[in-house]
C-alpha cells in the first residue's frame, strides 16, 4: 500500500511516525496474508485500533471467542437442517451445496461412512 492510499484510508487519523511504519508493516503482511478484502479490511482496522489503544489482544480474543461459538451455533443448526433435507427427500449433493457443507460431512451427518 502506497502512502497515499494509506492516507486515504486512514482518514482523519492522526498515527505517529512510529505508528505509521509499524502500520506499514503490518498491511503488506495482510495484503500478502489475505486474498479476502473483507478480510483486509477487518486485519487492517484492528491493527489501527490497537496502535492508538482502542482495543487489546483481550479484547480480540473475546471477539474471536464469541465468533467461533456463533459459527459452531450455525454449525449444528446446518447439521439438523441436513438431517431434515435429506429425510424430505432432498438428495446429499444438493443438500450439501444449498448448506455449503462438505458432501461428507453431510454423510456422516446421516451416519454414512
């Protein structure tokens, strides 16, 4: 990221010197690291609110924390769905890509080797 379009994106920012190569360092690690923008975003944002003491490790950890238990929540209610599907008549193949969950995964969903 050039200095331009690092300014660009941090607005009215204000970082120091020090904070800005550290900043530096830290988006051509996550330009490298993350295909995603999403993900670029996200990465480039927390980095941001770390350097001026918004938010700390802890605080990413409880995050991610509750991130996971969210996805594991939607995990098992896609589990139950397929379940459901299959039983309706829905065939795994389809069932899987509507849930975009692995095809076996839905077999063992559905006790099948």
């Amino acid at each position: 990221m050039q200095d331009y379009e690092l300014d660009a994106w941090l607005g009215d920012v204000e970082l120091t010197d020090e904070q800005r190569d550290t900043l530096r360092d830290e988006v051509e690690w996550v330009e490298q690291e993350y295909p995603n923008p999403d993900e670029r975003t996200e990465a480039i944002s927390a980095a941001v609110q770390y350097l001026l003491g918004v938010t700390t490790p802890v605080e990413a950890g409880r995050r991610l924390a509750a991130a996971r238990t969210q996805m594991f929540g939607a995990l098992a209610a896609a589990k139950v769905m397929a379940r459901l599907a299959v039983a309706a008549g829905a065939t795994e193949v389809d069932t899987a890509q509507t849930l975009g969950l692995d095809r076996m995964t839905i077999r063992r969903v559905l006790g099948k080797r």
